[in-house]
C-alpha cells in the first residue's frame, strides 16, 4: 500500500478526502496534519478526530497539528461555505475522545519522510504552510518525498475565492509560491479545472448505502451544495479534496501534462493567481504536472464504490 500523510484543513471536503483515503483500504495512512484554513487549526484538529472516531479508526491514524496562520498573512475562514464548525453542523453532538499528538506537523512530515525515503506521497488538501514549514527545516525533503499531490490552483478557468485565485492558493500564497518552486520530483496540481468537474448530486449521495457513512455525507453537505448551487448554478458540489486523494489512488482517473507554474504573491487583483506557462514563455523548467482532464464518472464510481466499504485500518 503507498504510504501517505494527508494534510488538512478540515472542512467539508476535506473530511470526505480522509473518508476516501481511509475506506478505499487502498493506502497506508501514516498520519494526518491539521493547518488552518477553511476553520481555525483548532477547529480543523477537533473535525479531523471526529471523522476518524465516525469511521471507528481513530486508534490508528495518529492527528498532528500545524500551523495556525499562514506564512505571513492573516487567516481567511470559509464558514460561509462549510458552516460555522466546518462540517456543515453534522457531528456537532458528537464528543470528542481522540487528542492530536504531541509532535508538530511539520516535524512529523521531516521524520515520516526521511525514514521511508522515497516512499511517502503528500496528499495536501489545505493552504499549503505546513509543508513551506517542513521545507524550511528541511530542504532535503525534496529528495526524499515520492511525490506531492496538491489540491489548489487553477490554470484556465475562474478563481473560488476572488476572480483569479482558488482559496488554498490565496489563503497562503507565500507557502505555495514556495512548495512549487521547490523542486520536488514530482509535483502534481489538481486545480479547480478539474475538481469542478468532480461533481457529487443527490443521485450520487442515493448510491451511499453504508447507513453512518451515508447519513453523514447527506448532512455534510447539504448547505455545501446549496452554496455550489448559487455559485455554479449546478445541483451538486465539488469533490475538491477527494479528488486529490483519487489521484493518489489511480493516476489513470486523470490527463496531466508538466508545466511551469507559479503563484503571484504581489498583486492587488491576483494574489493567489497559479500562472500557468502553457507556451513556455518564460523558458523556465517544469515544476508541475497539471491535471487537465479527468475521467469523473470512474473517479466518482471509485469514491461511492470506497465509501460503500467497512472502514478499517
Ligand atoms: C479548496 O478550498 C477549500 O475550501 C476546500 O476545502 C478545498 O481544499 C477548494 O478550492
Ligand atoms: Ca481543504
């Protein structure tokens, strides 16, 4: 099984990656690191916890928490989107027993990474600070990570956050300038080009039969989709974040192509902005492998087909 930490700032969709990753019984989860973003680093542990205990394998999947701001910017919570508490109100009666671990996040990814080097995917589903953090430690990391998947950005179309950026961008342009610009091996960017065509309807929650799971995803999601639909004029929502975690199960589900990219970090209308040097004009190497297409009704049978299992670790 590829080994994995996922990186989160546990929002809605984020909670439906680690619920992805855990029920597809398909990758060895190592850990998960908590950030802020969508809520508060607090917020986005306690969620992270709650979704492990909801699918009964919090003794194995061990939570650390990151930072609690961006690099060098204030936080920009999405409560709009995901709800006062980030999972759209649906455990808010549950208690919560499972504790994050001492370790820092970004200390847990150095260790991780460099005892299984060359065996470790960083699927990262949040502004990216935690990993801008680790690299800053350890610059090393680049040598030693199999690959990075990162849910943000987008190459052709409109932004989600201002009219050009896509929210984890945005949220810590600093960190993601730095994290792509790293040199990692392999780099790959699943933006909102393809994310938004990972579309979950009511007829996609009907397929849902294990009955918690199911009962869950409906609730979740319901405001979620709501907003979606005010926005996209689409009666669904995004699969942002388990589309990442797709990626990492079966590369397959999408059509990518390497690119130069970059992240603006000093304008007034585009910060956040991934540019994406389709025709090489500024003849710099490749840093990202861009997903441009995706095959979403095999991504979406995998995610139903996953979420259908008995979780376990
Ligand atoms: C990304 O922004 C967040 O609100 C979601 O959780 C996802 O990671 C989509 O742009
Ligand atoms: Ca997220």
């Amino acid at each position: 099984r590829k080994k994995v930490i996922l990186d989160v700032d546990t929002g809605v969709d984020d909670a439906l990656a680690i619920m992805l990753a855990v029920t597809s019984g398909q990758l060895d989860i190592l850990g998960i690191t908590t950030v802020s973003g969508n809520v508060s680093l607090d917020q986005a542990t306690e969620n992270t916890c709650k979704i492990l205990q909801l699918l009964g394998v919090s003794a194995g999947i061990p939570v650390y928490r990151g930072a609690s701001k961006p690099l060098r910017r204030e936080e920009h919570f999405e409560h709009r989107v995901h709800g006062k508490d980030g999972l759209g109100g649906a455990l808010a009666d549950m208690t919560v027993s499972k504790q994050a671990e001492a370790e820092a996040a970004a200390d847990f990814m150095i260790r991780q990474v460099m005892e299984h080097s060359g065996e470790v995917t960083l699927i990262m589903t949040a502004p990216l600070t935690n990993l801008a953090e680790a690299l800053a430690k350890c610059p090393e990391l680049i040598d030693h990570t199999a690959e990075v998947i990162v849910m943000g950005g987008v190459v052709k179309g409109f932004g989600n956050i201002t009219p050009t950026a896509e929210y984890n961008m945005y949220v810590d342009p600093e960190a993601a300038k730095q994290v792509l610009a790293a040199g990692f091996k392999r780099l790959t960017l699943v933006g909102l080009d393809v994310t938004r065509q990972a579309l979950l309807s009511e007829q996609d929650i009907a397929r849902l039969n294990h009955p918690v799971i199911a009962e869950y995803v409906e609730t979740s999601t319901a405001d979620y989709r709501q907003r979606y639909f005010e926005r996209n004029g689409v009666q669904a929502c995004a699969l942002h974040d388990p589309l990442a975690v797709g990626v990492a199960l079966n590369r397959d589900f999408v059509t990518v192509q390497d690119f130069y990219v970059d992240v603006e970090t000093r304008s007034e209308l585009c910060d956040g902005q991934t540019v994406c040097d389709f025709q090489n004009r500024l003849n710099r190497p490749q840093n990202v492998s861009v997903c441009l297409e995706v095959d979403a009704p095999a991504f979406l049978d995998c995610f139903i087909h996953s979420l259908n299992q008995e979780p376990k670790k």
